[in-house]
C-alpha cells in the first residue's frame, strides 16, 4: 500500500518540492493532506493537482477562499495538529517560523515518521524534542542538505572514532561584501540567494549567517553532541553539504548537487536511496572547491548562536524569536541590514536565563516576552 503523506508548508519551497518527489514517486506515496500558512491560490491550485483527503490553512480569515470541501479544511494551529493526528504515516514539517514547533511535537507524539524542515523546533525545544523520540516510537528524519548529509555521514561510524561535525555554508549574496557595505544593502539584494531558492525568512538568515547558527544548535540536539565539536565552514560552490572529522584526523563527506529534493527523497524513504530524474552533480565541472572559515565580526548572527547554547535553553527561544522579528522588520524596510544581529544581541543582553526548560508553556512565555522587548526596541531603530 501507498505511503500517506500529510505536508505542512506545501506552499514553501520545500513544500513544492516534496510534491515533486512524491509526483515521481507515485508508486510509493500518496498525498494525504496540504497546509499552508496563508498562500491560497496556490494552495487551490495543489489541491487540484494532488486531490488530497483533507486541507489545512493556518490563517483562518482566508479559509472561505478555499475550493475545498468545508468539512474537510483545518483551520489554525490546532487544525493543522488535528490532521497531524490523523491516519498519515509520513508528516513533513515545513511550516515556516514558530509556528512548525507544535505540530513538530504533535508528530512525535503520534509517533509518525517526521521528516523536519522546520529549523525553529529544534531550536526553541531540543531537549523536549530529544526526550520524546528516546521514550516514543517516532522517527525523525532531518529535511536539509547540511543535516541530512551529516545524518547518513554519522551512520557510517561508530561514535567513539567521531571528533567534529562541519556545515558547510554558501556564505550567502554578500560573502564579499565589506563590513561598512552592509549597511547599506536592501532586502531585495538579500533575497537573491546564490545557490539556493527558498522563502524569504530562509533566504534572509542566510544573507545573515544566522541560518548556519539555527543549524548549528539543531546539530546539537539532532546528534546528541557539545557546541565545541560542531563547525561551519563557508563553501561558495554548494556541492558539498556535510563532513565529519574523525579522531585519526581523517575526515569523511558528503557530496550531491545543490538540490533539496535529495534529502526530502532520502526523508520520505525513511533512509532509503531511490533514483531521481532531477539535477545530477558532474564531478568533473567542478575543478575546484573551495572552504574558509566564516567572518562572524562582519556576520555576527552565528557568534550569537554559539553564545546561546552556552547560556541555555532561554537563550535559544530569545534567539529565534528575536531573529525572526529583526528578519521581518528588515524585509519590511523598517531596520538596516546590521541592526537584525544587533538587536538580536539587545534581546539576549536583557533576558533572564533559564538553562533547562522542558516544558512547551515555558517556551512559548519566553518566546512571547522576546518577540515584546523586539517591538519596543523597534521603536527606537531607524530603517
């Protein structure tokens, strides 16, 4: 029998992707059920295409746009953690922002086979997360180059023999930009990403470097493994996603062509390889590829994330949420491209640490006292 696939975020990048493979994969998968978080036209026009079972839409104020059988569409945050409860074995979590963290824990709860995109989980609760899949049945399979390349790398070696992970990064459109020169670069700039096409949160944090931070701390819980043995490297050509260092000092890696349709098959497959008729890498255009290691007095954001972990768990949702309104605020024109990391530090400057937090009420108190001292020092930033 066919596989049932439930995708949150089917809009996103990832989303439509995931659709692609599970469209070449049809002897394998079916759709089960789309959500989005508020993209209806196209949405109306996956649900044509895919015929899923149900439906579900994250804004409420636009389910009536929605050519789909009322009955059937799900509404809001807990809508969508109601079809996460459903008959679905597969759950792709790419929903983006905070907003992925409950059906993340919901998933795991039900003990599906999760395949998470969705970076803000385990950034905000790790350890929670970390605990559910010890004690529960659930599976959770990483839906991201650097992750999924450093999971398959891990499986090859016993633990004792592993001394550091590295994520690779692009280093994003302004790698070779001057420190002085960012400030003054707009959004549309930052959107236009040399390697990857994505969603404008993404895109951003990675103009930043704050995504390759987000990766750092979900690579920490993902692998059970100390700040101080996981690295990012800036790798302009994008081919290879993932390398571990070995005790003898021999390293291991992972190569493939930039395309996030590798990992989302090896996800949905649940660890298994299947042919794919999409880009394919030729090792012999690349004549060479390159690796230096990031600038974080130009990009902070990643300093930033390394000083979270090392605070707490706190630390970790202040991080996110303030990031993810600073994000925003730039995109919208309203902060400089060097304010995001710098009002990220003001947040963490001022928030109380708490090391240890295991329970989801905690998270979202913390989360939702961030996103508050962002808006007030908002106020006092000029874009």
């Amino acid at each position: 029998m066919k596989k049932k696939v439930l995708i949150l975020g089917s809009t996103g990048s990832i989303g439509k992707a995931t659709l692609e493979v599970i469209e070449n994969q049809q002897d394998t998968f079916e759709v089960f059920g789309l959500a989005c978080k508020e993209n209806v036209e196209l949405l109306n026009v996956q649900i044509e295409k895919f015929k899923p079972t149900y439906v579900g839409i994250y804004n409420e104020q636009v389910k009536e746009k929605v050519c789909f059988d009322r009955a059937r569409v799900f509404t809001g945050i807990e809508g969508i953690k109601e079809m996460v409860g459903m008959n679905a074995e597969i759950v792709v979590n790419a929903l983006p922002g905070s907003i992925g963290l409950e059906p993340t824990i919901e998933a795991l709860k039900c003990n599906k086979i999760l395949a998470l995109a969705n970076k803000e989980s385990l950034v905000m609760a790790g350890r929670i997360i970390s605990k559910l899949l010890k004690e529960g049945a659930a599976r959770l399979f990483p839906v991201d180059s650097e992750h999924s390349a450093l999971f398959q790398l891990m499986q090859t070696i016993d633990r004792k023999e592993l001394k550091t992970i590295m994520i690779t990064a692009s280093g994003g459109p302004f790698r070779d930009h001057e420190k002085e020169a960012l400030e003054g670069v707009k959004p549309e700039e930052a959107l236009n990403h040399p390697t990857w096409k994505m969603g404008t949160k993404v895109t951003l944090d990675s103009a930043t470097l704050m995504n390759k931070g987000l990766e750092v701390i979900e690579a920490r819980w993902l692998f059970d493994i100390k700040p101080s043995q996981i690295k990012v490297l800036i790798h302009p050509e994008s081919i290879l996603h993932g390398i571990i260092e070995l005790v003898d000092d021999s390293f291991i890696t992972y190569m493939s062509y930039p395309d996030m349709k590798i990992p989302i098959s090896f996800a949905l497959n649940e660890g298994k390889r299947r042919p794919l008729p999409f880009n394919k890498l030729n090792v012999e255009d690349f004549f060479k590829l390159t690796f230096y290691p990031p600038d974080t007095d130009r990009f902070p954001s990643l300093r930033l994330a390394y000083e979270a972990l090392n605070i707490g768990d706190s630390a970790l949702i202040v991080l996110n949420a303030s990031n993810e309104l600073a994000t925003f605020a730039f995109a919208e024109g309203k902060i400089k491209f060097t304010d995001i990391p710098a009002l990220v530090e003001a947040v963490l400057d001022a928030h109380p640490h708490v090391p240890v937090i295991e329970d989801v009420t905690t998270i979202y108190e913390i989360h939702e006292w961030a996103k508050r001292h962002v808006t007030d020092l908002l106020r006092g930033f000029n874009g």
